[in-house]
C-alpha cells in the first residue's frame, strides 16, 4: 500500500507540479518561521507515508518495549546497585533521589528506531527520554502538507490523516502538574526553558502559541535569566508554576551549578519541572544495554523480553567482562576490537551524533582509539543495523529528482507509556540526524485508498 501511494504522488509531481510545490512549501515555511536554526525544515516535496496497520504495529512494540523501561527505572530508583548500570555522575546521582511530585519517569519522550515495513523490521537504537524535540514541529509541517498543490490532486484517490503529536505533550504536561499539585482543575503557568540561542526556538514558539490557543499562560524563557525569590520561580514578571524543560539537564548544570534558581526551585518543590531530573537514567544510552543484558532479563515479563529482543539491537556498556552474543558468551573487548564492521560506539550521555563511531566508516587504527576511548569514559556498543531507504523528491536545478535516502521513525511518548504521533528523519548520511547538520525533516502521515 505505502509502495503504491509514494508511486502515485511521484507520478502527480511533474516538473511543473513540483515547482508550484517547492515554491509552496518554500513560501510556508519562511511564513511561519519553520526553521532549524538558519535552515529550512523540511527539504523533500512528499511526507513519509504509513498504512494504519504499520503505525498500529509501531504503537505495539514501542508501548511494550516501555513496559521495560518502566521496570528498569523502578528497579534504579530503589536499587543503587542495580542503578550503576546507566553510569550516573556524582551530581547525577544526587539529584535522582529527588521525588518529581509525579509517578512518570519521563512525561514527554521520544524512541529513536528504525522501521522497515518490508522486512517487517522496528530496531529501536536510542531513547530520548530527556529533552525531546520536535513534537510542534511535526504538527506544523503536516498542516503545512496538506496544503500543497501536489496534495490537492493526490487526495482524489487517497485519503490523508495528519498524526498530531502537540496534544500529547499537553496532556502529560497537564497531568504531571496536576499530580504534583494535588488540585484538579487548577491550570499551570508554564515556561519552555532554554537557551535563547538554541536551533530549535522557533519550536517554542509553536508550543507556546499552542497552549495559549488552549488558555493556558506561557512564556518562553532561558535559565539564566529567571529568579528564584520568595519561593516562587519567576521569568521576568511571569510567575513560573510549570517548567516544560527543553534544556539539557547536563547543560544547565554546568553552566549554572547546582546552585541555580531553576534547581533550587525545583528540589524545594516550588515548581513542577517536566521531564523531572530522574529521567537521565533513561536517557543514558546505557539503558538499552541494561533491557538487553542477560543478568537482568528476570525484571522484565515474558512479552518484553520478547520485544527487547525483536526491537532492540545487540547492546552493551564497553568495559571489560565476559557476556553473551547471540546466545554465545565472549570476552567483550577483545571481540568489539575484531568486529568493528558490524559495530557502533556512542558516547553514554551526548546528543546530535556527537562521539558516534560507525565501525564500518574507519579503519582498525582509528577503531581502536575509539575502543581505548570507550573504555576511559562511558559508552555503549551497539549491534549495527542496516538502515532503510526510500525515494524522496527534491527539486534539483529546476526539475524533480527522485533520490533514494535513508530514514528514520522516532515515535513520540505520551505519559511514558504511549505513542502519540512520530518524527521522521531523512539523510544521505547514516547519522541520520538534523542536529549534527545534515539531513531533513518530513512529515509523518497515515494514507489509504479512498
């Protein structure tokens, strides 16, 4: 089905077609401010289509693969022992012991996979259970879609649905706030806090914009320039009651200290801060490793080991010890200095593809400098996985071009447990990712025949 859509939209966008799209899609994005720092969002004249039965098959292995995540998170919280696993740092470890005033280990998150609908393939290979972006994003680019001229013809023989993502960001904030004040009806007074220079601003915007349409009071503000006085937390003269945290934890920490009005503010209780600072042990790459090691599969029920084992690639924290590959055991090190062509390193806590080694890019020398680097400072190897592909139309020197690009799916979770809607990532480059500077967003949308 999904074959057959992206044939028939390919074949709708002649030369003439796809520039009244493009310049379309040009014109909406500069409109409405839909930028990635200086760059436009979205570079690719067609979305990302999914048949109902595939994203409903998504939705089934992401909510059970949380299901284990949950467990792995409680099991840290009360387990110091067992929370060595995700190589907390010292100021890490303080402030997980800080009770969020919410049961969620982590409201608004995002699952990073990668989705073969022919092979029949969901390989999820990071868990953005910190600061995820691009939700608003999303939402704005699918409205944007709809609107194109090469739209108004494909609809003549499929039926389109956008996959709104913003509401469920809402409805955690919203429900967080409402754990965490014991009062029901009271609507919070939120701040998106981070750093005004930040790429993904223009996000904040659509955010804010969005909860204002709802009624709820919002502004957008950065960490260093909010007060903590009198018990309250205050951005300017707007009394702060609900912190919607896009900054990194890590971020805030070392520029500010632990010191600062925002933590304080927080671990007094006097201001709700969604994701709460528990959420970095999710966060840590190590927590792939931790649902796939096999000293820890009696946590996990019998269907979320078993969708571990469909949806999460073979992963480890690089140290020295003996463990299990595919049911044979090796002696790790060794074997992650032989193998490097089916192996990835990352760094346990960086974002935007910083540190990411591809074992199958380099050469043994630079594979193990990498290895003695992996072994100084934490990190996980990761199984490599062979990424999907398909064709997207771009307008080149005038005229449509069909180039094959790799791609990416990255559910968005809902109160930690849900799939509301996915983020879609295109790249000649198997980073795949918008932050390190290469690539494209696209629309995610459901299509069937009319």
């Amino acid at each position: 089905m999904t074959r057959e859509a992206i044939d028939t939209w390919h074949a709708l966008l002649t030369d003439e077609m796809a520039g009244l799209t493009q310049a379309r899609l040009d014109e909406e994005q500069a409109r409405r401010g839909m930028l990635f720092g200086e760059r436009p969002l979205c570079s690719v004249l067609r979305p990302r289509f999914l048949t109902p039965d595939q994203y409903r098959a998504i939705r089934a292995g992401t909510e059970t693969l949380l299901g284990a995540f949950g467990r792995a998170h409680r099991a840290a919280v009360a387990d110091a022992e067992f929370r060595r696993q995700f190589r907390l740092l010292d100021w890490e470890e303080t402030l997980v012991h800080d009770d969020p005033g919410f049961a969620s280990f982590s409201p608004t998150s995002r699952l990073d996979a990668f989705f073969d609908p022919e092979a029949g393939s969901l390989l999820f290979t990071e868990y953005n259970a910190e600061t995820p972006a691009a939700p608003a994003y999303m939402d704005v680019l699918s409205d944007v879609f709809l609107a194109l001229p090469v739209m108004g013809e494909f609809q003549k023989t499929h039926v389109v649905h956008p996959i709104p993502a913003r509401p469920g960001v809402l409805h955690s904030l919203l429900a967080a706030y409402r754990e965490w004040s014991g009062r029901p009806r009271e609507l919070p007074r939120i701040a998106i806090l981070d750093w005004k220079e930040v790429p993904t601003y223009s996000e904040f915007v659509f955010f804010r914009d969005y909860f204002q349409s709802h009624g709820i009071a919002c502004t957008i503000a950065d960490p260093r320039e909010v007060e903590y006085t009198g018990g309250r937390l205050m951005a300017g003269d707007f009394h702060v009651t609900l912190i919607y945290k896009r900054v990194l934890i890590d971020e805030l920490v070392d520029r500010m200290g632990m010191d600062s009005p925002v933590v304080r503010a927080v671990r007094d209780g006097a201001v709700c801060m969604v994701n709460p600072f528990r959420c970095k042990i999710l966060y840590k790459k190590a927590s792939l490793a931790v649902l796939g090691d096999e000293r820890n599969a009696h946590l996990f029920t019998a269907d979320e080991l078993k969708a571990v084992s469909a949806h999460v690639p073979w992963t480890r924290v690089v140290e020295e010890r003996r463990t299990l590959h595919r049911g044979i055991e090796i002696d790790l090190v060794p074997w992650i200095a032989e193998n490097r062509e089916w192996l990835v390193l990352k760094p346990n806590d960086d974002y935007g593809g910083r540190g990411i080694v591809l074992g199958w890019t380099v050469g043994r020398e630079e594979w193990e400098g990498a290895l003695r680097t992996a072994l100084e400072t934490p990190y996980v190897v990761q199984e490599r996985i062979l990424l999907p592909r398909e064709p997207f139309p771009s307008m080149v020197d005038g005229k449509v071009a069909f180039i094959d690009r790799m791609l990416d799916i990255a559910p968005f979770i809902s109160h930690g447990t849900q799939v509301d809607g996915c983020l879609t990532r295109l790249s000649t480059d198997p980073l795949l990712n918008v932050t390190a500077g290469g690539g494209s967003s696209a629309a995610t949308m459901l299509v069937e025949r009319r």
